[in-house]
C-alpha cells in the first residue's frame, strides 16, 4: 500500500512538474465616481496610474479597493501633431526617440523585439490561453517582424522564453532586453496580449476586414517615461490618422516593464485571449505600418515602391544648357564684330574667321592653319 501511495504521488508531481505554469492574469477595472466602467485591464491597477480613452481623454487613478478602481477624467490629453501626414511626406524634424537610422552610425532601419509573457496565447486558435513553452504570441510576433521586414526595416526577434508567467518574467526578459539593446535598435517593442475575457472589447473592422485593436503600455517609474509616453502618443495619432480604430487607448501603469533601459521602448498588446489569433494577424501588417511611419515618417517615391519624381533636378540642366547656349551665341557675335572691324570685308572677314574658330577650338571646328598640319 505505502508503495502504491507512493508511485501515485510520484506520478501527481511529475504531472504538476509538465503542466503550463499557470498565468497570473488577474483583471482590474477602473469605474468612474458613478460606478461606470471605463477599461479593464489584466495587470494591477495601483494610486497613480493613468489611462488615455480612444478618445484621448485623460484619466488617473486616484483609489484601489481589491480589483476595483476609481478613475478620475482629467481632461483631454495633447497629442502629437501629425498633419505632417497629409503632405505625403517624410517627416523633417523627429522627436528625441525617433531618430533617423543614419544619426546612430547605421545605414539601415532597425528594430528590436522580445516576448516577456512566453505562454501567451488566444482560446478560440491555440485552445488555451497559456502554453508551457512558446505559446500563440510568437505567432504574433513573427507576424509583425515580416510586415515591418516587408517595408526595408530589419528586424531582431529574440524567440527567448521567459517563463512561467509571474511577477519575476520581467525580470527574466530584461536579460534579453539589454542583449537586443547592444545593436542599438531604433526602437526596442515588448510583444504581449492582454487578459480581459470580453473579446468584444478588442473587435474591430479596419478597411473592412475583420482585426483586433492594440493597447499600448507604458511604465512610468522611470527615467524614460516621459518620452516612452510621448512616443505611445505618436503611435496613437499616427494611427487615429491611418486606421482610425486600431488603437485601443494607452495605460500608463507604476511598473518599469523594462522601458528604463531605452527611451524608444514600448509595449503592445495585441488583442485578448478570448479572440481569435487570426484577428491578430490582420492587425500586425496596420501596426508595422503605422510604427514604421511614426520612426521613419511616411513613404514616399521609391521607398514606397514608386518612382521618385525628378522634375526639378530635370528643369535646373535644361537651365543650364539654356545659359550656356546663349554664352556661347554671345562670344560668336563678340567674334564676329572683331573680325569685321579688323578686316573691313566680308571675304577676309570669313578667313579670319574660320582661323580664330580652328585655334579656339584646338581645330575641332574650323580649317587648320597650313603650319599645324604634320
């Protein structure tokens, strides 16, 4: 009997042992002073926090009860400027963490990403929403690395795994964080979904087709926090202006989420577990469009697979061919004054002529002096 009570507990261990890690995906939501909620969120909400609406409306956290929150509307966030956007052309001036490629000493476009919540994955695809190893995530992943590929930007996606899915996974990712962060990547983006069970609340048509919104995450306990907002910001108007509908919002919570390392850090989540990953998908090819405008600015001529106008390089050398025309027509006139005046006559006027034309053009145009010919 002790054997059997043995072997059978052996067995439970080894079965705990091989089971995913269970993920820590408690839900918080935030209501306002009349009880109606604002955004939910899986993560902790704490004093503090801020939350931007799609509609950019600004609100703070300002008490927690359990996983009950109360926000507070701050008014309207100010957003970022992108009528730049509607010019079709490149951005002239970039903010501090959207520095163009060739300022770093490289002459190409480079982003970084990594996965810290390894087992992320979505229900109605995966089958569950926690894998013990690479869950549906990297699917996303690898997704948004080949639209952003497609588009010139080389990409470095770290397919590291960080589990199981507790508070220490961030800092388990920060080893692969700073290792990307040595190629000096334009941009370093953490890829995740989020844990709200209402799918509904992801669900979007872009352009009519079925997609999923984007929440972006910023952490502001640290020294970056103010561009890494700034940065979110940009991505947000970019894409309101682009894909209107495609960004959920922006929360700005107490935790580092890494983003103290790079000042070009960001979070995306991408959906929920509860939606289907093929929505996902649809979304990844929206966003590698809006991020590589908000880095590099928008595409235009043979950047974005058209030829570049040379209208004005074309019109300055029919200018300067014009000019050099009538320098030339001046001198022959000048020429052919001289010769007439020291000659008095059309006859000995040619002769003189066709010599100075022989001797100022090294006997290209003209008749050669009997002396030069050998």
């Amino acid at each position: 009997m002790i054997k059997r009570i043995c072997a059978l507990l052996f067995g439970l261990a080894v079965i705990a042992a091989s089971a995913p890690a269970a993920a820590d995906e408690t839900v918080f939501t935030a209501c306002d002073i009349a009880g109606s909620i604002i955004f939910s969120i899986c993560g902790e909400l704490s004093e503090g926090d801020e939350y931007i609406s799609a509609d950019n409306t600004l609100y703070r956290i300002t008490s927690v009860n359990g996983t009950q929150a109360i926000a507070e509307a701050a008014g309207k966030e100010p957003m970022p400027d992108v009528s730049w956007l509607s010019t079709g052309q490149a951005r002239a001036v970039f903010a501090d963490y959207a520095v163009p490629a060739a300022s770093s000493g490289r002459n190409e476009k480079l982003i970084a990403m990594y996965v810290t919540h390894s087992d992320e994955s979505y229900i109605p695809s995966d089958g569950t929403q926690s894998i013990n190893g690479q869950g549906g995530i990297y699917d996303v992943a690898k997704e948004f690395r080949d639209a952003l590929q497609a588009k010139g930007i080389d990409v470095i996606l770290d397919e590291s795994t960080h589990l199981p899915h507790d508070a220490g996974a961030y800092r388990r990712s920060r080893q692969t964080a700073e290792r990307l962060l040595q190629h000096m990547p334009d941009a370093i983006i953490d890829i995740h979904r989020d844990g709200i069970p209402d799918a509904s609340e992801y669900t979007c048509t872009i352009n009519g087709e079925n997609a999923s919104q984007v929440r972006l995450l910023v952490g502001r306990r640290n020294q970056n926090s103010s561009v890494n907002r700034e940065f979110a910001k940009e991505i947000k108007a970019v894409a309101d202006s682009r894909y209107p509908g495609l960004i959920k919002d922006i929360f700005i919570g107490k935790g580092t989420y890494n983003q103290d390392l790079s000042p070009n850090a960001i979070l995306l989540e991408f959906g929920t577990h509860t939606i289907s990953k093929e929505r996902v998908l649809n979304s990844t090819d929206l966003m590698a469009d809006v991020v590589s405008t908000t880095l590099y600015g928008a595409q235009t001529g043979s950047a974005a697979g058209e030829a570049a106008p040379e209208e004005a390089p074309e019109k300055e050398s029919k200018g300067s061919l014009t000019g050099i025309v009538l320098m030339v027509a001046a001198v022959m006139t000048g020429v052919l004054l001289f010769s007439f005046v020291q000659t008095g006559g059309t006859g000995p006027m040619k002769e003189k002529l066709t010599r100075n034309i022989s001797e100022m053009t090294g006997g290209l145009i003209g008749r050669k002096n009997k002396q030069d010919k050998t």
